[in-house]
C-alpha cells in the first residue's frame, strides 16, 4: 500500500512546498497557505496533468490527512476560551451560524445551485472556510470540483472581509470587544480573522479569535446533523445507522482534553504548525484532483450564493452585535 501511496504523497509534499513559498511573494501573504495550495494543484494538474501512479496518494492526502488535520484543530480551543466571550457572544456566534446555514441552503435551492454545492458553500460561510468545506464533503460526498469552487469562493469573499471590516468599524460605531465579536461571528477563515481583527487592535484581535474558534468548535455538532439529513434522505438500507464519523468525536475529545490538561506552549506550536501543514497537504490533493472545465460549467449562479452568503453573515452577525 505504501508503495502505491508515496509518489502521490511525495507530489503533494512539493505543492505544499510551493504554497508555503508563495506567500514570501509580494501580494500573496494575503493568502494562507491552504488557499494557495488548492491554486497550486488546479493549475499543476490542469497544465501538466495528473500522472497515473500518484492517485493513490492524493486520494490517501485527500482523505486521512485531512480529517486528522480536523482533529489537531481541537487543540486551538478550549471550553475557558469558549467562556471568555460570555454567554451573550456565544448566542451571538450560534445564531449567526445557524442562520446563515439554512439562509445559504435555502437560498441554493431557490436559484437553482446543486444542493450539495450549496451546502459546502454555506459551511464554509457560517462556520470556518475550507477546513468546514473540507469536513461537510465527507458527509456530503460532493464531487471535487464543487469542493474547490466552494473553496474559491469562499476565499475570495472571505479576503474581501479581512480587508474591509477593519475600515467599517468608526463607520457603525463598533468598539474593540464589538468589533472583534463581529469579525469572529462573520468572516470566513481563521487567518482572515485573524487578520481583521488584530488590525483594530490587540484586544479585538483576540476578541476575534475566541469568536471564530468557538464557530469552530460548532463544526461537530453541524457535521453530525448534515450527515443525519443525508441518512435520512438515503434509500439505502445500509444507511439506517445515524453517522458518527470518528473525526468528529476525536474533535470533540481534543477540545476536552485541552481544557483540563495544560499543554506546553512549545508542543502547542507544533501540533498547531502540523495541523495546517496537513491541512494544507489535503487540500493541495483537492485541488490536484479537480478538473477547470467542471469548474467553469457551474456557472455564476455558485458565486452569487456565496456572495449572497457573505453580505448574509456580515449584516445579521452585525445586527446581533449591535444589540446586544
């Protein structure tokens, strides 16, 4: 098996390489290193093509790395975290996750975008970017192509965001704790909280940060119910047993072992620097698997849901913001 496995691996290794690297370039720090990778990978295998013996690595990358990766997230949360934002921001947060699910989903089906689709981009909008696609499609089951769409546009409305929030916050009149809970609440992936929210100061940057590592942390719960919908809908007989995918009860373990047992800072570091380095491994393979022309026959109809998604997230989080 490992025979057949390591080419595809060592493949995607390189395009890792390449995505850590390409942020050094002007004008890509922006990015994190899994978006790159998934731009890496589509134009690898779209210009030079995908060589026969490296599929089964890629396939290994794709799947086992990736929920691992899923796992080692846990340690960037614990429930004192989760506590640190009060009950208030908590709701703030469930709610606006919640909401902009069933907005997303709904709105899929209303305009007509593949439910699947659908789905992976309103995961990615109301819990954390490409790591929430990531897990949906293992319940989900869509095909690749729609996972690196869901991922492209995802990234590009969650860039936006990173950039603007920070310069809106005088304008609706948000202090450091506000503006933080907005950005947490709102924004698609961690770095790009991150990002925003440091940007407005110390205290809203780590605002932001307990904000969207309590989103996600709702990523389990939302993972376990997505795949109890998909059971329901299933005519097969062999799916009647609710899913309980293993990744998510070690995510869950993880948070809770993480907050009862001080973990020291330097293994923090790395097993924080691996969960996004296999993170990023993974979606490399996404993107080495997935095929421009499927991406271009999903048309625009995808990209104005997820734009949809975005001004969704970003005025109701607001709202709740504002009053509470």
């Amino acid at each position: 098996m490992w025979a057949g496995t390591v080419p595809g691996i060592v493949l995607v290794a390189m395009i890792t390489c390449v995505a850590y690297s390409a942020r050094n370039l002007s004008g890509l720090a922006l990015f994190s290193p899994m978006i790159l990778a998934v731009v890496a990978g589509l134009v690898y295998s779209n210009v030079l093509g995908m060589p026969a013996h490296a599929k089964a690595g890629i396939a290994f990358a794709q799947r086992r790395l990736l929920r691992f990766a899923i796992v080692l997230l846990g340690f960037q949360l614990t429930l004192g975290q989760v506590a640190g934002i009060g009950l208030g921001g908590v709701g703030i947060v469930a709610a606006t996750l919640g909401a902009t699910f069933l907005f997303t989903v709904t709105l899929g089906r209303l305009i007509g975008v593949d439910a699947k689709l659908a789905q992976l981009i309103a995961a990615g909008t109301s819990i954390c970017g490409a790591s929430a696609i990531v897990a949906t499609n293992i319940v989900t089951d869509a095909r690749d192509e729609d996972v690196t769409y869901a991922v492209a546009a995802i990234t590009l409305f969650g860039t936006v965001a990173m950039l603007g929030f920070p310069l809106l916050a005088p304008l609706f009149g948000l202090d450091q704790h506000a503006f933080g809970l907005w950005a947490g609440a709102s924004i698609h992936e961690v770095a790009q909280v991150i990002g925003a929210g440091f940007q407005n100061g110390t205290f809203s940057g780590e605002t932001a940060t307990v904000a969207k590592l309590t989103r996600v942390a709702m990523l389990a719960p939302m993972v376990i119910a997505l795949g109890l919908m998909a059971r329901r809908g299933s005519t097969d007989a062999s799916a009647a047993k609710p899913p309980m995918p293993w990744f998510v009860v070690a995510f869950v373990a993880i948070v809770a072992l993480n907050s009862l047992v001080v973990i020291p800072a330097q293994l923090h570091s790395v097993v924080a620097l691996s969960a996004q380095i296999m993170l990023t491994m993974g979606l490399a393979a996404m993107g080495l698997q997935a095929d421009i022309s499927q991406l271009r026959s999903r048309g625009l109809r995808p990209l104005m849901l997820a734009f949809s998604a975005f001004i969704f997230v970003a005025g109701f989080s607001l709202v709740l913001v504002k009053l509470a």
